[in-house]
C-alpha cells in the first residue's frame, strides 16, 4: 500500500507542477491537495494532506487507481465518489 500511495501522491504532483500557473492551482495552501470528486459531474475540493494517511481516505484513494489508473482526468487527483458521501467521510476526518 505505501509503494501504491507514493505511486499516486508522485503522479499528482508532477500533475500539480505541470499545473502550476493554471487556476486550478491557486489558492491551494501549503499543506493541502486538490481533489476532484463526483462520480459524473467533478467538483474541486480542498483538503488536508493528513487526510492521505487515513484508512478510510485511502479506500477512495484505491477506487480512484482502480477506475483511472494514474490517469487523472480533470487534471488533478480525481476520485470517483458522490459528493455527499465525500463530504460525510471527511467531516469525520477533522
């Protein structure tokens, strides 16, 4: 799981630096990803980089390589997840 974990955190951010100057980009604080979520419609979230490291997040993180491979579609981590159910989960992250 960590070989994987680094795999994916590696891939986003050679995407993240090759974004850089975009909007995507800004406002992002030191400390934080963006992820995209929503399984049809994509919506950006900013989260914690704790967050990677726990259980619950890294079972989206696995959805996410199962469905995209290290191929992100919006650019940016993408996870395949409703929106509610990802605002639920990391609500009780915090």
């Amino acid at each position: 799981m960590a070989i994987r974990l680094s795999q994916i955190l590696r891939q986003s951010s050679l995407l993240f630096a090759n974004k850089a100057a975009s909007s995507s980009s800004v406002g992002v604080p030191k400390g934080y990803i963006v992820v995209y979520v929503g399984e049809f419609e994509k919506k950006r979230f900013v989260v914690p980089i704790s967050f990677l490291s726990q259980p619950s997040f890294q079972e989206l993180l696995r959805k996410a390589e199962e469905e995209f491979g290290y191929n992100y579609p919006m650019g940016g981590l993408t996870i395949p997840c409703r929106e509610d159910i990802f605002i639920d989960l990391t609500s009780r992250l915090n």
